[in-house]
C-alpha cells in the first residue's frame, strides 16, 4: 500500500523527539489537578497524585471497568496508588484517554505508552500507537525526507515493528511490517535487539516464508531451463570428455537457478 503524501503533510510529521519532550516535560506542568466537578479518584504514582474520573477510565479501558466496579477495595476508594509505574510516562498515557487533553505521538512516546495501554487494554491508545507505526513505515517505503536514512534503518525499524506487533497484538503493523522485511538478508537483521525478542515461532515463520519467495521467484524466471556449461575441472557423472588445447574438458548440462535481485537486498 502506497499513500500520495505531499510534501506539506510529510512536513506535518518531522519533529525530532527531543524537542517534543524539551517543550513538554511533565515534571514542569501541574497535569490532572484536582477539579471537585469531575474528579472522584486519585491515582497516586511516584507519590504524585493525579485526579481523574473513574467513568473515564472505566470507558476506555476494561480493567479499570473491572476494578472500579467489581467486588474489590477499589471500587470505593477515592485514591488509588500504582506502584511500578513511572510518574511520567502514566501522564502521557492518562493524556491519550482523556478528551480534554493532546499529546504529538513520536517514535518514542510509542515505545512508553504500547506496554501501559496493553496491560489496560486501552484500544484507543493501542489504535493510535498503530495508527503512527503504519504512517511512519510507509514515509520510509517512499524514503521521504526526514524519515528515510538507510536500508539497515528501514530494517531496524522493521523489527521494532514485528515486536510491536507481536507482543501487543497489533496485527496490521505486524503483517505490513513482515511483508517489507522479507526481500532483505538475513544478515541485516539477525543481531538486532528486537529480531532477538521475537518469539521463535515467529522467527521461523518470516525465515520461511523469505526462502519461499526465493523459491516462487527463481521457479517462475527458471522455468525449468537448462544452460550448457562447459568445465575446465574434472566432474563426476556420465559425461564424455573432449580434448582441447591439451586440456580434458566435460560438457555438460546443469539447471540454472535465478532470482531477481530486489529479494536479496
């Protein structure tokens, strides 16, 4: 899948991460403050409170719907701590569901927000960090400025995909992301941080299916021809020898397996 992009939406989106998190550090802005009008829960995280509505939570996320309303503690309290969570990266997270607020999603944020809207469950954060990686891929198919380094990047960033994709359950961006990877080598990716995570299961399914393309491709430009090929070495069969130039020669006949280039990139 190709998309026309134009040179000014492709610009909408080249913003370095850095400077995203410079002009919004969240240590420097009083995020979710108490408001007695909408807020009925605290969530307390690295001992900072941030208040939140619970039917906000409960609409965008299944777990929180579970723990508000079943037969737990939390369904009464008024302020609810989340320990192992990082101060930070929850605001960014609690920014995505709730209506009033707006964050830019980079390659980064996505990183910090996939694991927290999984273990929530929440679809709409899950969407939207899916709804980037696809965008993103399909800047460096068409190697847009900003966007496209390097065959070895485009890979890399491949493989953070397929992780993504396969520990999130995000199905596109992992089947888009497989596709585009299969004509590169090996070689490209085999030490890569996010290759090494993968499950082995798929591992073996992407290796497959690259040696199947290899397969398909040499069989329909072979089309089982044979090439006449005559050696200066001694070989093994039941072919005859000739003499020329005081040298045993063997002519034989051998199949010849092509495939196109653009599978071993």
């Amino acid at each position: 899948m190709a998309f026309p992009f134009s040179a000014d939406y492709i610009n909408t989106f080249n913003i370095n991460n850095e400077d995203v998190e410079n002009v919004e550090n969240v240590s420097e802005k009083d995020y979710f403050p108490f408001d007695p009008d909408v807020a009925d829960v605290a969530l307390i995280v690295e001992g900072k409170k941030l208040h939140v509505s619970k039917m906000v939570l409960m609409d965008a996320s299944p777990v929180f719907r579970k723990m508000f309303t079943g037969d737990f503690k939390e369904k009464t309290a008024t302020e609810l701590e989340l320990p192992g969570k990082e101060y930070s990266t929850f605001v960014l997270f609690l920014r995505c569901i709730f209506p009033r607020e707006y964050i830019k999603m980079t390659e980064s944020r996505v990183r910090d927000l996939l694991p927290l809207a999984h273990e929530y469950d929440v679809k709409c954060v899950l969407r939207e960090c899916e709804t980037f990686l696809l965008t993103e891929l399909e800047f460096k198919k068409i190697k847009a400025p900003f966007h496209y380094v390097s065959a070895d990047n485009d890979v890399e960033y491949c493989m953070k995909c397929l992780y993504y994709g396969s520990e999130y359950g995000l199905n596109e961006i992992y089947d888009n992301a497989f596709q585009t990877v299969i004509p590169y080598k090996l070689a490209r990716y085999a030490d890569n941080e996010f290759y090494e995570l993968l499950p082995e299961k798929n591992k073996r399914e992407l290796l497959q299916s690259r040696l199947s393309s290899i397969e398909k491709a040499g069989e329909n430009l072979t089309n089982g021809s044979t090439l006449s090929l005559t050696q200066s070495v001694f070989g093994f069969g039941s072919v005859q020898p000739t003499r020329s130039n005081s040298s045993i020669k063997y002519d034989q006949s051998i199949a010849v397996f092509k495939c196109p280039s653009d599978l071993f990139l």
